[in-house]
C-alpha cells in the first residue's frame, strides 16, 4: 500500500491521515495534523518549512521512503513529538535544536518577541534582559536575535536543558551575547539586575501532569510541574525577581491556566495579562515597582511554599 504514495504531498497527507486516525495529541509545535505531518516530511528530507508548493510534486527516492515511513510510525506509536523525532523545531521564525534534554519550544511569548514586545517596552531602555527557566534556550536567543543591542542570560537548573541550550547558543550564531548559566532561579546570577526578565517556568499542576497525554511523558518533567497548584516556582520568582530587576525594570511570566490560583492568591497584584493574536494565554507583565509595593503580601503566599 505505502508503496503506492510517491511525492512529498503524498507522504504529507498519508502521514496526517495516520496520525487523524491514530487519535494523536497535539499541541507540541503545531495543532492539526496535516501541519504535523508537515513539519516531518519536510525536516526529514532536509527541506525548509516555506517550501514553495511547486517542489510538492517531487518524488521520494528509496531510503527517503524507508526514512519518512519510519517516523511516521514512531509518531504514532511511541507518542514521540514530532520535533523530537526530527531534531528541530522553529520558534519565533527560528530554527532551534530539539530533543528529549529540554521541552519543545512552543511559548506564546514567541509572539512578544516578533512584536518586539510593543507596546511593553516601547518607553524602555534595554540593555540586559534575562531568560528565567530557558529550557532549550528558545527566548533568550530569540530575544538576542531580534534585539542585536541586548545582552541575554540564560538559565536553567537543568544540566541537559544548558547543554541544549549551548548548541543553539552556537548554531544561531549568538555566543558572545548570550550567555548560559547554570542557575537555580536566581542563585547564579547573584548581584546581577535586568532590564527584562522573561520566563516560562514549569506549571502544571500535579494532577493535571497525572492526566497528560502520552506525548508529554517524553519531556522532562521538571520542566512541567510546579506542586499541586502549578505555582510553587512562580512564587520563587515573583519574591525574587525585584531584587534582580533595574528600576524601571518589567517581569513577564508564563502561567498558562494556573492563572486563575494565582490571582486568588495576590488578589491585589495588578498583574497585566497580556493579549496575543488568540486572546490570552495566561502570561502576565508586572513592572519592578509593584513587585516592591507587594512584597510582603508575596512573601507570605511564597512561605507557605517548599
Ligand atoms: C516550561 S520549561 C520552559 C523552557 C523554555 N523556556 C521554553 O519556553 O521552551 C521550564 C524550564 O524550567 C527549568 N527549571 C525548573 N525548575 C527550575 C529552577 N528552580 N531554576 C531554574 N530552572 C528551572 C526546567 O529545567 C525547564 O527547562
């Protein structure tokens, strides 16, 4: 039967109508199918993601069959997300290395750093920002890509997340103005203060981690949960982070749906949550004064935490 299919459309819509019929998850890179099937059949064969249509029509030749087919079949089998089957993934516009050693990059706050954080950073000067929990180091080398004039930090408590981190510092070019540091939150960046300090930490709740599907058990779970609210590192980093902002320094945060404990919690916080192209996502902005303002009240929710 697979010996029928021939061109790259082919294989692109034999693969999205397997992983239809298989009941796959998505929401690692992409949220269908045929966009899946997209993104394998083309990173397989070493092609870019705006192929134009024209090339659709090329043939597969024997062992690019053998190779397709074999990763459509892990994808279905294994729950293995597609980026890490290929190796790569795109964020911001950017190609980044992607493997089992950090999560797959997928932030909203890709969106942020196309837009160039308009209108947040509109009155601001930017001259260091940090990325709090980099993971593979999609955001803080994305902000360097796209601010040329920032320095970045990266850091991640994770080993394997750094040495990820460290090949896509090189593979885009960007040593020298992005730095990796091992770091828990802020202990590795001790007396050092940011323009911006961007984060998308783990938090999903335990119970929703229990009930994930299959693909996300190939993620490292430290990069998910943060305790039976999704907030226990949340909380770290909003007693912190004024200690490591500049005066007029802003914070934002990824929460995702642990966004409504979380104003239950700080009531009075003016948390902004921001708007993207779909509405809200869950990430919110705070500027360095109202984290000083609100700092007791912080304190008391973060000592009830490990
Ligand atoms: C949700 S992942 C995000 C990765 C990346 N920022 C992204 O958007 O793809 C969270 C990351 O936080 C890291 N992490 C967890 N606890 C940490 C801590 N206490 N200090 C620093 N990093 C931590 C994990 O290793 C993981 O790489």
């Amino acid at each position: 039967m697979t010996h029928e299919l021939s061109s790259i459309i082919d294989f692109i819509r034999y693969g999205a109508s397997r992983f239809s019929a298989a009941g796959l998850t998505f929401g690692h890179s992409h949220d269908n199918p045929i966009d899946e099937a997209t993104h394998l059949v083309l990173a397989a064969l070493h092609l870019p993601p705006d192929l134009p249509p024209a090339y659709g029509t090329g043939r597969l030749v024997a062992d690019e069959r053998e190779r397709v087919l074999a990763l459509i079949e892990r994808r279905i089998v294994e729950r293995v997300p597609v980026a890490y089957l290929v190796g790569e993934t795109w964020f911001a516009g950017l190609k980044f290395k992607s493997d089992s050693r950090a999560l797959v990059p997928r932030s909203p706050i890709a969106e942020l750093i196309e837009g160039r954080f308009t209108p947040w950073l509109d009155d601001r000067h930017v001259e260091r920002a940090l990325d709090l929990c980099t993971g593979s180091g999609c955001i803080g080398i994305a902000m360097a890509e796209y601010n040329p004039d920032w320095q970045v930090d990266i850091v991640d408590i994770s080993d394997d997340a750094l040495s990820l981190a460290n090949e896509n510092i090189a593979y885009q070019h960007v040593e020298g103005r992005v730095r990796a540091i091992k770091s828990d939150l802020f202990s590795g960046v001790k007396g050092e203060r940011y323009d911006l300090i961007v984060s998308n930490p783990p938090y999903v709740t335990n119970d929703e981690y229990a009930a994930m599907p299959a693909e996300y058990s190939h993620e490292p779970v430290l990069g998910l949960t943060s305790g039976d609210d999704g907030l226990d590192i949340t909380l770290r980093i909003l007693a912190e982070a004024a200690d490591h902002l500049t005066d007029d320094g802003l914070l934002i945060v990824e929460v995702g749906d642990s966004e409504h404990a979380l104003v239950e919690l700080l009531p009075e916080l003016p948390f902004v949550w921001l708007e993207f192209k779909v509405g809200q996502m869950g990430i919110f902005a705070l500027e360095r004064r109202d984290l000083v303002e609100h700092a007791s009240a912080i304190a008391a929710v973060r000592a009830t935490r490990p």
